[in-house]
C-alpha cells in the first residue's frame, strides 16, 4: 500500500562544468521523456541532478548507455495547497512523527503545487501524511 | 619450457666467466666510440684494468642526456653500412635517442625475446596479438621477431581501431596479448561494453611503463589471462631485458647479456645486495651502440632468492623511474603509487590524472579520477565521503595531502601507448 506512493528519483552524478546539464536534458529529450521537476545538488567540484520523469527505466538506461553514472533514489510527492500554509502543514506532519527530510524540491503544476521529499523513514511518512489526509502523488504516474 | 636452457640456467661459475669475458668485449667495442674513448681517459681507466667482474666499479656511468647529445649517429661503435635497422626513443623528455642494431644485434635481441615467451610456455601452437606502435618504439618489432623465431602465429595490430583488435582476438583465437597495461585496460573497457568475454585469450605480457600488482589483478579479472611483466629499454636493444617467469616473484634479467647493478642515484654507490635503488646496465652483447654502466633510471632491487625456474638473477618489479618520482612538499611520490591506492578502490575506476600545482609557494597535488559504476549510490553525502576515503587512502600511503576530483566516467585520457597520468604545472618561477 505504502509502496505504490513511493516514487523513482533518477540521480545523476555529474561534473560541475558548463554544458553537463544541457548534456543530461539533451538524452531526455532525444529519448522523449518529460521530466517533472528537478533539482541539483551540489558539492566540491561535481554535483547529482535529481530528476522525476514520466519512465524513469528508460531514462535510466538511456543515461547509463551514454556512460552516466545513474541510480534510482526513492521519494514522495506530496501535493500542497498553492496558498500560504501549505508547506507549513506538510513539514508539521513530518515533524510531529520524528521523520527527517533530507533534501527537498517542489514543483507547481496545473492542479496542485508538488513538494518532493527524501526522508529517512519513508514508509513512515507514507502512512503518517495518509493518516492526516494529506494527498501523495501515485508511483503509477511514472511508469 | 626453455628456448635455451645452457644459457638460461648456465652455472654460477661458468656465468662468472663468460660474463667477464664479454664484458671485456663490449669495453674493446666501446673504445671505438669517442665519447667513450674520452670517457674512459677521464676517469683514468683503461679495459686492461677490468680484471674481475666487480673491476667494473671503476668505470664512469653513461646518462641518457649522452646519448641524446650524440644524436643522431655519434654513439655507433659500427659503420652505418653494418647498421641494418634504427629505433628512436619516445623522446617524452627532450630529444629522442637514436638506438641502431648489427644484424647480429637483431638476432640477440629475438633470441632473447624468444626465451621470454618460451618460459611463459608460449609455443608455436599460440596466436600472437602484438598490439603495441609498429614504428620507432622498439616493443613493436622487437615483440614480433621474437614470436616469430619460436614460430607463434604473429598478428601485427599495432595500436589504435580498439573495437577492431577485440573482433581480430575473437575471431583470430588469439591466446595471447602484449601492450601496454593502460592500454589492456582499455581493451578491457572496450571489450565490456561490446558484451565480449574474450574466451580465447590466455596469457598477457605488459610493459613500457610501471603497473602494480593491483592492476595485475584487475586485468587478470577482466580480460581472463594470466599477466605477466615485461621489462626492456631501448638503449638495451627494447623489451627483453628482464622477464616474469610463471613464478611471477620477480622478473629474471637475461644474465648473459646484461650486467646489472644497483646503485643509490643520489651518490652513484654501489647499494648492498637487497636494497632498493636505481638499475644501472652495462650491456654484454650490442655491436652496434655498446654502452658501459648506463643509468636507466629505473628503481628496483636485485633478489637474492632462487627461483624453482631453474633460472638466475631477478630483479623485483621496477616501483617507478627514478627520474619520474616526483617531489611534492620534499616528499617523495612515485604516479604508481598513487595508482596502486586507486585501484585498490572499487569506487573509482582505474583512469586518473595527477595535476601539480605551486599555490603561494606550496605544491598541491589534485588528482582527477573517474567514477567507476560500482560507486554511485545517488546520494551527494556518498559522494563527498568518497572524496574524503580516497584523499584519505592517499594520505596514508603517501604522507601527503591531495585535493580528489571525482570526474565522469570516460571522461580523461586514455592511452595507447606510455600513459602520461602526470601533469606538473608548477613551471620554473
């Protein structure tokens, strides 16, 4: 049950140079795969491009293929009221039940606004957002 | 299996001997070349002073800057007309250095090449791929001789077109491999990729540069042969001089052609059997450029263990170049140490570059290497761990700090030929 909210992150190691992302957005596209939203992290020298996208099997392979280093990291979409509070009610969920965000983007689609999530506990915050009837994107969305 | 047993497990005392012998030979053969006549006059020695074998202590080193400065021809001890083929060096520092062979020169060399590939149990029954620079560098043509004289079926690949050399093993049967270890390393790459497990290959012989015995393994794994060291140098005719038995504890240094020591490079002393320090050679048996305690800049140590072979004196493994060890902060760093800590390390691949900097009068080491697929968990906090177990790793066997740069995959330079992972932009100011 849990399962079927948890959503595949690809995470993409990269360099800090111009022209990586292009590179990066360039295979999506050739390789007709939306991406959703995303963000990037990052570090001393290389950052990781994190990225939800309508197939991420075949974002990953065509990445891989093009000697990417990829791996697939698991989070939640949560949808958020777009209006004052929206992210407030979300975190106190979250923060009432002892679960830790690690890293976190948000999106604003047509219908909703989106705040994807990386959690430690991350069935935990399935059930505990269920439980308060917060709304979670379904893992069917990406194939 | 032996190509020739007399001479490869020749007695202690009958060695002696015929060592001393030749010796005086190549020193009468050296006096026909004027910088040795001069040489010889400077440090007021005469050949009727070498009377044993250790008389050769008294005679001054050759440096390679000599025979740079003698180029092209000045260092022949023949006329042109007996000299039948001309071999240049890579020339990575300075002018290249011309090498010439006799025709008897060409035959010591394959016979030596040939006792090589024998004592690894190479046969006539074996294929050959020989994929090294057919040009001036000296492991082409010196391989091919010597495979062809035991009666290998030879294939000349030279280098370069690497999806062509993985389909000729494949589809030739080739058993057997000599290049480069980067370059193996590349084919090793290569071959992956095109889902080729290379069934055929058995054996694989490595050599011009130094590789470690983590890479030993690893190409052991990944292209499936048994790797065995090469170890040569043109001023000694190329590849040849010295060679792993199966014992692979030690590469056994063709005694009756080549007369070795180990000296400290700083003050050019002889060192005690044992200790580790730069391979100096005095060749037995070159017509055509006779050299007399020439500094190959090579650091290894003579072993004083014998070998179940049956065959003589080994040298260990050469740790690097004496010439090539560069001193960052005063410290001492051979790039096959550093490469020996990064393949110990499934987290990164086995490419990697080393950049010297001076940053307000200190020298700082970066090393850029590559991500291997094993290493990307997804997570930017793995990746900064990583960054510090590597630095760390280094740290530990170099008591030095480094700056690591983790780098995409396939992103650096790969070689085919001499790997270049070193790049000192510390300049002269």
């Amino acid at each position: 049950m849990e399962k079927s909210y948890i959503v595949k992150q690809i995470s993409i190691f990269s360099e800090n140079r111009p022209g990586r992302l292009a590179a990066i957005a360039g295979a999506l596209r050739d390789a007709g795969i939306n991406i959703f939203a995303f963000s990037i992290a990052e570090a001393d020298g290389f950052g990781v491009v994190r990225a939800l996208v309508d197939r991420p099997e075949d974002a990953y392979q065509t990445l891989t293929e093009l000697g990417f280093r990829v791996s697939f990291t698991d989070v939640i979409g949560v949808k958020m009221r777009d209006e004052p509070g929206g992210l407030s009610e979300i975190a106190s969920i979250l923060g009432d039940a002892g679960i830790n965000i690690e890293y976190a983007y948000a999106y604003s689609g047509k219908d909703a606004a989106v705040l994807i999530l990386r959690v430690d506990l991350v069935e935990d915050a399935v059930r505990q957002i269920l439980a308060r009837g917060g709304e979670l994107l379904k893992a069917s969305l990406s194939r | 299996m032996f190509w020739n047993r007399e001479m490869e497990t020749i007695r202690p005392d009958e060695l002696a001997d015929l060592q001393l012998k030749r010796l005086k030979w190549s020193l009468a053969q050296a006096q026909k070349v004027g910088l040795y006549q001069r040489k010889l006059k400077d440090a007021s020695v005469s050949p009727d002073d070498i009377r044993t074998l250790d008389d050769v202590e008294k005679l001054p080193f050759t440096y390679k800057k000599e025979l740079q400065a003698g180029y092209p021809f000045g260092l022949f001890a023949v006329p042109l007309k007996e000299i039948v083929r001309i071999h240049t060096t890579s020339g990575t520092t300075g002018k290249p250095t011309v090498v010439g062979y006799t025709r008897q020169d060409l035959d010591n060399w394959s016979e030596l090449i040939a006792r090589n590939m024998m004592m690894i149990g190479l046969s006539e029954d074996d294929v050959f791929q020989n994929a090294v620079n057919y040009g001036l560098f000296t492991g082409g043509l010196g391989f091919h001789y010597g495979a062809e004289k035991i009666g290998m079926t030879v294939i000349p690949s030279a280098t370069g077109n690497t999806r062509r050399q993985i389909e000729m093993i494949e589809d030739f049967g080739v058993t057997a491999i000599h290049c480069t270890p980067s370059y193996a390393l590349h084919l090793a790459e290569v071959a992956e990729s095109m889902g080729k497990t290379l069934d055929t290959l058995k054996t694989g012989i490595f050599g011009a540069e130094p590789w470690s015995e983590s890479m030993r393994a690893e190409l052991e794994r990944r292209l499936g042969v048994k790797a065995y060291d090469s170890y040569g140098l043109s001023e000694m005719y190329g590849p040849g001089v010295a060679f792993e038995c199966p014992e692979r504890d030690g590469l056994h240094i063709w005694h009756d052609s080549y007369l070795v020591e180990i000296i400290d490079p700083e003050s050019g002393e002889r060192l005690a059997p044992g200790e580790r320090g730069e391979l100096v050679i005095t060749p037995l048996v070159k017509n055509a450029l006779p050299l007399v305690r020439y500094r190959t800049g090579d650091v290894t140590r003579l072993m004083d263990d014998g070998c179940v072979c049956g065959r003589g004196q080994k040298i260990e493994r050469i740790t690097g170049r004496s010439d090539d060890m560069l001193v960052i902060r005063g410290i001492n760093v051979f790039p096959s140490q550093i490469e020996h800590v990064l393949r110990a390390l499934p987290e990164v691949g086995g490419q990697f570059i080393v950049y010297i900097d001076r940053v307000k009068h200190l020298d700082e080491m970066t090393i850029e290497v590559e991500m291997s697929r094993a290493g990307f968990s997804g997570e930017l906090q793995d990746l900064a761990r990583m960054q510090k177990k590597i630095s760390g790793e280094l740290h530990n066997t170099l008591g030095l700090r480094t700056a690591v740069k983790l780098v995409e995959p396939g992103t650096l330079p790969r070689f085919e030929g001499k790997a270049k992972r070193v790049i000192d932009r510390r300049g002269a100011i």
